[in-house]
C-alpha cells in the first residue's frame, strides 16, 4: 500500500513518508524480530525515496521516566528528518563556479544466494544507490540548495554488474538531458570487498568494479561534455592532540596522506580530508574520526583524467574549490544530532552509511530465513515488488 501511494503523488505537492520503529528493549536487541524490522524499515524507505521522500529511525522507548528521554527522541526526529532539502549561505567572499552538480552513489549485493553456489555468474545482483542534487539559486549566486532528490535500485544479471549497469547509466541520462547537469561525483564501492583491486588492475580492469574504465566509458558513450568524477570514501582513527573549539573542519594539508598511501604506483590520490572534533563516548573511546576522499588516477583516458586533475586535484582551479566547498555542505546537510546539549550540529562524518559499510543497505537487507543458509534480499524483493505495481 505504501509503495502504490507513492505511484501517484499529490500534484505540485513534496510527500514524505516517516517510518519510525519503536524499540521497547535495548538498543543492542539482536533477536530476529529486531533484525527483520530494521531490514524491512530499511529497504522500504529506500523503495518509497525512488518516488518521494522517506526515511526510516529507530527510538528506544525503554526508560521513557529518565531525564535524557525527551533529549533522546528530539535526537530521533532529527535523524528522521535529515533528508529534508536544505539552504546554505556562504558569509565568505566565495563564488561558487558550479550553478549544478550531482552526487551519484552506487553500491550493489547479491538478491538471492546459497553459500558455496558452484554458478556465482548466473545470479541476479541486486544494484542500488541514491541521487543528491546541489543547486545555486539563480537568483543569489550565495545560496546553495542542497536536495536529497531519490534513490533507485535495480535486479540485474551479476555477469553484466561491472560491466554495463543500466540503471547507473539510465539516471545520469535524466539528469543529463532532462535537468541539464554535467557535473557529476560517482561514489562507487562494493560493500562486500574492502579491496578496491588497484594492484590487480592492470591485469584484470574489472576488479574496479563500478569505477573500471569500462563501466565510465558507457556511462559517458554519447554525452561528450559530462564530467564524471570516481570518488571513493574511507574513515579512519585521529588523535585530538589539542582542544580546540572547533567541532568540525577540513584537513586542507593531504600531501603527508598522500606519501602515506598504501599505493606504490600512485593510483590513488587523497584530495580531501573532513575532520570532527567531537567524541562521541568519552567513557569508551578517546580517538576522533576522520572522513578520507580520494579519486584514481591514471586509471582512464587522457581526456577523463585531466577532467579528474581539474574537478579534484588542481588546489588552483576555481572548479575544484567549488567541488570541495560543494561536499562540504553536503557532510553538513545529513547532520543527524549533536553529542551533548550544548553544542551546535556538527557535520555528518560518513553520510553514505546507509547505504555502503557494515551497517549499509545491502547488509541490513540480508537475512538467513531456512535452516539450509539461504539469505534472503529484502531489497531485491521489494524492487520486484515496486515493478509489478509500477507495470501493472
């Protein structure tokens, strides 16, 4: 029913959805009633974000007397509605050179496998992922709109994945032909392999998966002026030597990062690094987070490779500040919460969480249901399920 209200929204009218599950035990309740409904929530909201907005939050409703409660559920809501469109102001002298650029992130699992299948070729992989737009208003060049405008996900065969990915190509022709963007950051990675296959790449090009030079060659086929970005995201531990009043910035100095890559043939290069302040259990831990980006190089083309060097790398080109300035308003857009009562938000430090990592889409939508080991994507059924009302 919820999939079908979305087929026809209310005209001229923005639909949300709120999927808001209530937890009466502890937030670490493994049970499978608690497994199945944080998977079905999940996949659900992305199914409904392919036609309106949607978003789904858990609340842990046990000691609703304790003082901290009210703080709880305000942290909550807040998460819910992360995914609303929101304006930014640049109060520098910054002018920003991109009236239009897109956030594409891609990732993909397989619908339905049983351990050791002898075929692994044959089956059906599940692709998914979701589009976030970032608009100047045309008429103050200052303000920047920033629009968490869908998510798609397709069944496809596992042989074509990293080969050709229709659906990849299909939204970036929409928004190519029927909105006009040419700029476009593709963040791309398989959340099963934490390999990105740089060192096996000469050998094998496809062990890029998403990121190979063939899949970027049909995405791009027929759009000659399309700047397409390969991007991908890493966090890793940092010490908070001083304290400082800041709760959030960027590393601008990555040169020392770069040496420390662990890429001897200088594939990959480090160009942006967003740092949070904040910790998050003092109790627990007493090291910070960092967000790593990174882009490959001399992976393509000469034609795509100086688009790279432009977009990313040239600390001199106003595109490239333009791009970085971009990404940090969007880490700002997905805020969730602050960490205590008296600090102001601070950015979001892994805003692709929902959808790449352990605790991904692909992950969470996976479950055992028979005693034989078969797993069960929730995700892939819902896709199916979406195409038969769609079709209908």
């Amino acid at each position: 029913m919820c999939i079908s209200v979305c087929q026809n929204p209310l005209k001229d009218q923005n639909l949300f959805i709120p999927i808001l599950r209530f937890h009466v035990q502890s937030t670490i309740d493994d049970s499978e009633d608690e497994k199945y409904l944080r998977t079905l929530t999940r996949s659900l909201a992305h199914i409904l974000r392919r036609d309106c907005l949607a978003n789904d939050q858990g609340l842990n409703t046990k000691n609703r007397e304790d003082k901290g409660f009210n703080y709880r559920v305000r942290n909550a809501l807040s998460s819910l509605y992360s995914l609303l469109p929101k304006r930014f102001k640049f109060n520098s002298d910054f002018k920003p050179q991109l009236d239009k650029l897109a956030i594409v992130v891609v990732s993909s699992w397989v619908s339905d496998a049983v351990w050791n299948e002898p075929d692994k070729n044959q089956r059906i992989s599940n692709i998914y992922g979701e589009i976030v737009l970032i608009e100047r208003d045309p008429d103050k060049s200052d303000i920047i709109q920033i629009n968490n405008f869908k998510t798609f996900s397709s069944n496809e065969k596992h042989e074509q994945l990293y080969q050709q990915p229709t659906i990849i190509r299909d939204e970036i022709t929409k928004l190519y032909e029927e909105k006009g963007y040419r700029h476009f950051l593709y963040v791309a990675k398989a959340p099963y392999s934490r390999r990105l296959g740089l060192i096996r790449s000469e050998s094998d090009p496809d062990s890029l998966f998403f990121m190979s030079e063939t899949v970027i060659k049909y995405l791009k086929d027929g759009k000659p002026d399309l700047k397409l970005y390969p991007i991908f995201m890493d966090t890793y531990p940092a010490l908070n030597l001083k304290t400082k009043n800041q709760e959030s910035f960027y590393i601008p100095d990555v040169e020392e990062l770069k040496k420390l890559s662990n890429d001897p043939s200088q594939r990959t290069k480090v160009f942006l690094n967003l740092f949070t302040g904040v910790t998050v259990d003092q109790n627990r831990t007493f090291f910070n987070s960092v967000v790593c980006y990174s882009t490959l190089l001399n992976m393509y083309d000469d034609e795509h490779t100086r688009d790279v060097i432009s977009g990313l790398l040239d600390d001199s080109s106003p595109l490239q500040k333009t791009i970085l300035n971009y990404i940090l308003l969007f880490h700002f857009s997905r805020y969730e919460k602050s960490y205590n009562k008296n600090t102001n938000i601070v950015l979001k430090l892994n805003p692709y969480s929902k959808l790449i990592g352990d605790q991904g889409l692909g992950t969470l939508s996976n479950f055992t249901y028979s005693p034989k080991n078969i797993n069960f994507n929730t995700l892939a059924f819902l896709t199916v399920v979406r195409s038969a009302i769609y079709d209908s």
